[in-house]
C-alpha cells in the first residue's frame, strides 16, 4: 500500500557542505506544497549529528571529519560511506498524523523492498537488542533495516513540526548500486503517482538558514 497519493522526487545534483545540505532540507519542509523525496550528496567529509547527540563523541569517534548537527534525531551516521535521502512531507497528509513508529515503519516497509534481492535479505528491526550506542549503524533500533545476520544497513531520524514532516535517512552503500534506479524504485513504492522534479533555492538563502542554526558552533556544539 502506498504512502503517499503523489510524490516529487528530486535528484538534487549539487554537492553540498554539511550545514547546506541541512538547511536545503528546512528550506523544502517551509515551502513544499507536496512531498519530496529528495536524494543528494555531500561536498567533503561530513558526519552528521543527531540533535540530541553529543558533539565530543563525534569529533572522538571521527577525528578530523567535519561534523554538523542535524535537527532530527538518532545517532552519528559517517556520510562518506552512505546512500542519503531526505522525505519532506507537509501538513495535511496521513503520514504527519501517524505516530512516529508508525510513520517510520511505512517508509522502511517500502525502502526494504527496494534494497532486498530477495524478499527474506533485508528485514524491519523488531527493536529487541536495543545497544545505546551513538553511532547510527551500530545501534539498530525498531523498524531500521538489518541483514539476515542482524546488521543494520539503513536508518533515519524524524522531526515534526507545525509544517509537517521531515524525515532524514541513510542506507549503508551497496556494491553495484545505481542510485536513480534506487530512487525510482523507492518512489514507485512510496506512491501512486511520482515525478522527477528539479528545485533551485536561492544561495543566498541556503546561506542564510545555515549560518542561523547548522554552522553556528553554538549549534554544532551545544552538547
């Protein structure tokens, strides 16, 4: 069952730093009229922090790579080695509404189909092991992706606002993956209908939203 009656899917071709990548995100949840799937890239070595995470871990677990806090949650995801999306939803459809469980349990459900070979290769957590550790792909939670031998290969972190939904995911690189077809994949099963968009946000803008909240230190280290 889809997701969504119509998506947006947009290969955003820039390669961005850190605190831009961010800020396109905030700039898509405040204007959208639709949903996004957003698929992008990352212009250096970044990893990123979830917004309750602690900035000395991460500048200790990867030293020397940039580090920018997210304004979703979960754990440190080292962008140098993954696949990343982005689903802005805006307010007024069903996903907004669903709890947090279950609107990140849809969005896996249809990501697992797009990453399985076979059907029984890539499997919804059911939460049981729960470690606490900070690094994303360390610490499956309920509803990420694992292996058949309990590995997590994808997970996400959600925000709610008045405006909708953002939810900022990871999926571990695959050998051989082609990363269009994966979006299209991902779109085919997120919604009825999709189409390939193309967005241009003012610099100036993306500019401004970044040097507000993701390249602030006070921001980036505030834990």
């Amino acid at each position: 069952m889809e997701v969504f009656e119509k998506l947006l899917l947009w290969m955003d071709p820039q390669l961005r730093a850190g605190p831009e990548a961010m800020a396109v995100d905030e700039w898509l949840l405040e204007t959208v009229e639709a949903p996004v799937l957003r698929i992008y890239g990352w212009r250096g070595d970044w990893v990123s922090l979830g917004y309750f995470g602690e900035f000395v871990a991460a500048e200790a677990e990867f030293p020397g790579v940039d580090v920018v806090r997210r304004w979703t949650g979960g754990g440190m995801v080292d962008h140098r080695v993954d696949w990343t999306y982005s689903l802005v939803v805006p307010r007024g459809e069903r996903l907004v509404s669903a709890r947090g469980a279950e609107s990140y349990r849809l969005i896996h459900t249809a990501l697992a189909k797009v990453l399985a070979d076979r059907e029984n290769l890539v499997k919804l957590h059911n939460g049981y092991n729960h470690v606490g550790a900070g690094l994303c792909f360390d610490n499956p939670v309920q509803y990420d992706l694992t292996d058949i031998f309990g590995r997590k290969i994808a997970g996400a972190g959600q925000r709610r606002t008045k405006l909708g939904l953002l939810h900022q995911g990871s999926v571990a690189v695959i050998a051989n993956m082609n990363s269009e077809k994966r979006a299209e994949r991902f779109s085919e099963l997120l919604a009825s209908r999709w189409e390939v968009v193309s967005f241009s946000p003012e610099p100036d803008e993306l500019a401004h939203r970044a040097m507000a909240r993701y390249a602030r230190d006070g921001w980036t280290q505030r834990r």
